[in-house]
C-alpha cells in the first residue's frame, strides 16, 4: 500500500505542470491506425511517450462504419483495486471488472466513457487506434471518446499521464469480424413490432367495432441479460394499435389475466366520459369488464391503465394509441409504423444486468434510469428495425405513455412533409418540420417521403436519453440519389 500510495503521489505531482479543464463532452470518432499487436504488459521503467493528440475523423468515416448515434457503449470508473491504479467496468458484462477486456465488433461505432472515481488525474487512450478521451481532473468530472471499429484484432487501452499505466491502469479492447449476434432472449419478447397495426379503414360507414384487450403481468427482456416485470395489454408494450373511425361504437372487453397481482383499468382519451371508462373497467384478477364509448373526435390519442399508483401502472407498460379515422379516412401512404415512448424507473442504475425492480422513489422523483422505444433496449434498431424503399411515402403513429416526460420527436436526416400537430386530424397538417414536441399522454401523425437509402435514426432530441436506451432505426433500401447528398464538394 506504501508503494502505491508513492505511485499516486508521483502521478499527481508529475500531472501538475500540464493540467487543463476537464471536458464532459463527446468527441467525434478519431482517425483509425494501422492493426493493433497484441503486446505484453509493460515492464516498469520509464515513462512512456505521449502519443500526439488526433486529428478528429470525418463524420462520414463514423457513419459509414456503424450509427454514430446509437453507438456500442462501455463505461469505466478510475480506482484502487487489488493494491493498482485500475479502470472498473460500470454496468454491463463488464461490470466491476478490473481493467476488464472490452469486446465489440467490427464496424460497430465504439464509445467509451471515462468518469474520475478518485480524484487524481485521468485520460484513456487507445493504442493504435489513436483515439483520446480529454483529461478529468476532479472526482466525479467524466469525459468520453468514440471510434469506428474498423479493424479486428486486440488493442491496448491506458492511461498516458506520466506513471499511471506503469501504475496499473492497462486493459484490451478486442475487435472480433463480422456483425454482432442477436441477443440471446432469458425472458419472453414484449416489444411490439412497429408494422403491427390494422388496415387503413377507407370510406366505410360507422359501425360498432369490439376491441378485446387482456391485461398481462409477465416478466419479459428490458435488455442483454436484463429482465424486468411489465404489466401490459396482451402481452406487449405499448398495448395493440386500435383503428376505428369517427362515429363508431367501440365496444371494449377489458380482461384481466387470472395470472395478474393487481388490478387494472383502461382509460381512453378518444373517450367522452368519467375516466375515459376506467370507472367501468376495474378489474380483479380473473375479472372482464366491458364499456362502449362513441368516436366523436378524429384523432389519434392515447390510452392507459388508470389503477392507483396510475403512473407506476403505466411506467410498467400499460399504454397504446387508438386511431379514430376522420370521415372516409387518411390520404393513402405505402407504409404506416406504430412508435411509443416511455420511461423505466428501476432501483438498479441504467446497464445493471439481472433482473430489475421498479423504484417508487425515483417514480415520484421523476428519476428514470431507462428511456425506451417500444418497451425494450434495442425494440427498435436489433429486433424490430422500421424498414421502407426509395420513393415509398411513410407515416408513423407517435405517442408519449411517460408517464412524465415530453419527447422531441425527431428522424434524422429526414423532413417531415407533413404533421399533425397535436394528432389533430380536423386541422390542416404543419409542412416541412423538423422536430415534433409530443407530451406524455399525448400523440402526433407524421409523414414525409423517401428520397435516399440509408440508415436514419429516430430519437427525442433530449439526446441524452439516447444513452439510456432511446433510439431506433429505419433502415431504407433502394438507389442512391448522390445530387441530394454527396461526399465532398459540390460537382461542377
């Protein structure tokens, strides 16, 4: 102990001369160097060379290697461990190992993110790949670096202040061919697929329409080896897309699973009466109940459990859409996605593998460890990306469950030729928009047309919640328009 505390004290001082203010910001990826060999741990002796600072790659590099916005990411913590300076894993297989072996693949969008855990002074470098975080300098202050994944084999990553990597903080960052595999599922799929939903309904008639929802308690994949019990109706999150239009009946027979602990309600926004019906649908375990309420409104609303503690029923899950149609319907698109977003409030912190529990704490503080497309980490750019052609026109059905937080809804790379605001479907659509402000409870109707293939990733533009698992993919496929968009100069 008496000689690391020589070491953490020859560290510091020998730091002083070139200390500057930490950053907390990311970088862009950095220019990738030749294949990394793997090399034995170094011997002690002097301090090693500073690699030089690197020039920041291209975003076009980054992109053309993986999403840049979703990227593959690890998080290490500065520390003592086993009489070293060391980097701990947080979260993730990686959790509270030592300087543990970081695996990714190729042409994934790598970022690693660096918090202080002891106060002294800290970076992490990527040997070969020449990639940098900026420096921390105070407890708890963090920083990150980003890469593209473009060559396989095994890397080194350290520390470059003088006598930390002599000092023990060294680790290896493999780099294996080929894409990632599927996750291996430990609890049942509850995602619902974006393309499941009905029909457009066209010029029909008003009839009544019987809408059969089945309140479900199961515990399903929140993430990698990370399971959570969701409540939901039948079985997935969000609830079934409901399609009727203006001047139905809709006739609701509301079960509730004899498996389930609590009890459940629905409450429909398209509804006109006390509760939006939940003061008819509180049902016991075993339990139907039924309420029919008429379509009065166009529009596309939101329903949800309305059982005390309503919002814990409803961050566990308990939420869907129902479109009401207008008079002889919506101008005709080629595709239609049904998107939900929602929060996960857990005791466990973000990343945490194993089974994980709601915090009524942090769901009265409005504290959410989890923002989630769809249910699940990953619901939408692994197992259930949107996909769509050059040329097809696509619409997508947005809505906020929460319970708490409002979404700025965004694709990017793309324009939305048209939104209705509010989900008003009474109202002229809003043209040529960029963002789209949804409130929890709340929906939107957009839709814009194709024009390039590619790969553009859907988010709320709070993106930090990016990194608490909030983002999706449509993946586009078709020939490429390069007068649109182009690497380089424009042509001449």
């Amino acid at each position: 102990m008496r000689r690391l505390m020589v070491l953490l004290v020859a560290a510091i001082l020998a730091s002083f001369p070139q200390q500057v203010p930490a950053q907390q910001h990311a970088h862009p990826a950095a220019a990738p160097g030749p294949l990394a060999q793997s090399r034995p741990p170094p011997q002690p002796g002097p301090a090693p060379q500073v690699p030089a600072r690197p020039r920041p790659a291209t975003a076009q590099a980054a992109a053309a290697m993986g999403d840049m916005h979703a990227p593959t990411s690890f998080t290490l913590r500065s520390g003592i461990a086993e009489g070293r300076m060391v980097y701990i894993g947080v979260g993730g297989d990686i959790d509270a190992k030592v300087n543990p072996m970081i695996m990714v693949h190729e042409g994934e969008t790598v970022q690693i993110n660096l918090i202080n855990g002891e106060g002294a002074e800290h970076d992490i470098f990527i040997d070969q790949y020449a990639a940098r975080s900026d420096r921390v300098l105070g407890k708890g202050a963090s920083s990150t670096l980003s890469f593209a994944a473009d060559k396989t084999g095994e890397f080194v990553y350290y520390c470059s202040i003088p006598g930390h990597r002599e000092a023990g903080m060294e680790g290896r960052i493999q780099v294996i061919p080929g894409a990632r595999p599927a996750v291996v599922a430990t609890a049942a799929d509850i995602v619902r697929d974006p393309t499941d939903l009905p029909a457009a309904l066209g010029s029909r008639p008003p009839q009544v329409v019987r809408v059969d929802l089945e309140t479900i308690e199961l515990k399903g994949q929140l993430d990698n080896k990370t399971t959570y019990n969701f409540w939901t109706f039948n079985g997935k999150v969000p609830g079934p897309f409901i399609r009727v239009r203006v001047g139905d009946l809709v006739e609701v027979h509301m079960k509730n699973d004899p498996n389930s602990i609590m009890v459940h309600s629905v409450d429909f926004h398209a509804a006109t009466g006390p509760g939006g019906g939940a003061e008819f649908t509180q049902a016991d375990p075993g339990e139907q109940k039924i309420v029919t309420f008429k379509a009065l409104v166009p529009g596309l609303f939101v329903y949800h459990c309305a059982t005390p503690s309503v919002p814990h029923h409803i961050t566990n899950g308990m939420y869907g859409l129902i479109l009401v149609e207008p008079e002889g319907g919506l101008p005709r698109v080629d595709r239609e996605f049904y998107v939900m977003q929602g929060e996960l409030y857990t005791a466990q912190p973000f990343g945490k593998q194993g089974e994980q529990e709601m915090d009524y704490e942090k769901l009265i503080a409005e504290r959410p460890e989890y923002f989630l497309f769809n249910g699940a980490v990953g619901a939408l750019t692994k197992s259930h990306p949107l996909r769509a052609r050059v040329g097809e026109t696509v619409r997508m059905f947005f809505g906020v469950g929460g319970p708490n937080f409002t979404s700025s809804f965004h694709v990017i790379g793309e324009i939305f030729d048209h939104v209705y605001e509010a989900a008003s479907l009474g109202a002229l659509p809003l043209t040529g928009v960029q963002t789209v402000s949804v409130p929890p409870g709340a929906a939107t109707v957009v839709d814009f047309k194709i024009q390039r293939p590619g790969r553009y990733t859907i988010v709320d533009h709070a993106l930090s919640r990016l990194e608490r698992g909030l983002v999706a993919a449509l993946i586009v496929d078709g020939p490429r328009d390069d007068d649109l968009m182009h690497q380089g100069p424009a042509k001449r």
